[in-house]
C-alpha cells in the first residue's frame, strides 16, 4: 500500500466521525514486509553504521540505535564504515525508539479491511 492510499483511508475514517490522531513524522513510506521482522528499524537501514549506533545521515551526537526507526529508511545492508554528515536531526527524520513495522501500522491495518 501506498502512503496516499493510508492516507486516504484515515481521511475517509475520521469523516465518518471515527477519532484519528495526527499523523506524526514517524509514518514513513511503507515497506514491504519482505524483510521480515527487521523491516524498517535501523540496523536494517543502509545509511546505519554497524557498530557505532550512528546514521551516516543524523549527527556525530545522535546515538541511534539498531531497534530505531525514521522516515528516512532505506532497506539494505548497514554500512561497515563511515561518518555522520549532520544532514538531518532526529526531529526532521521522525526517528523513534520503537518497531514501525507494517503490522504494527494502523494506516495497514485499515486498508485491509477496506482491501
């Protein structure tokens, strides 16, 4: 599914008088669940730095940890070097402490029962 169908769906809802919270910075495009459980966190994230808790994109100072996630995901394999470039902060990239999984998404979870 794709991020203006969520968003769609969550529009059409709250019409019908259904209660809706904002859409935070954390919803980030969706991606297929192809990768399993690790989709979406970090340390599945081709701009992570394995071993240093660090996003090539966010800060020197922004710890980020493997089990994070932003809007910002890119599947594919860490990188075993670099250094953060400051690009983003944590706030503009959405990043959470928490899984962001498709299964865990409300958006998801309302488009298959409209599906």
């Amino acid at each position: 599914m794709n991020v203006a169908r969520a968003l769609n769906i969550a529009r059409e809802t709250k019409a019908k008088g259904a209660v809706s919270r904002k859409v935070g910075r954390d919803a980030f495009l969706c991606v297929g669940p192809k990768h399993g459980k690790t989709t979406g966190q970090c340390k599945a994230c081709f701009l992570w730095i394995v071993g240093r808790d660090r996003c090539i994109i966010h800060g020197a100072n922004d710890e980020i940890r493997g089990s994070a996630s932003c809007g910002l995901y890119v599947q594919g394999a860490p990188r075993r070097g670099g250094e953060p470039m400051g690009l983003v902060t944590p706030r503009e990239s959405g990043l959470v402490s928490r899984q962001v999984r498709c299964e865990n998404c409300r958006f998801a979870k309302m488009a298959l029962r409209f599906a």
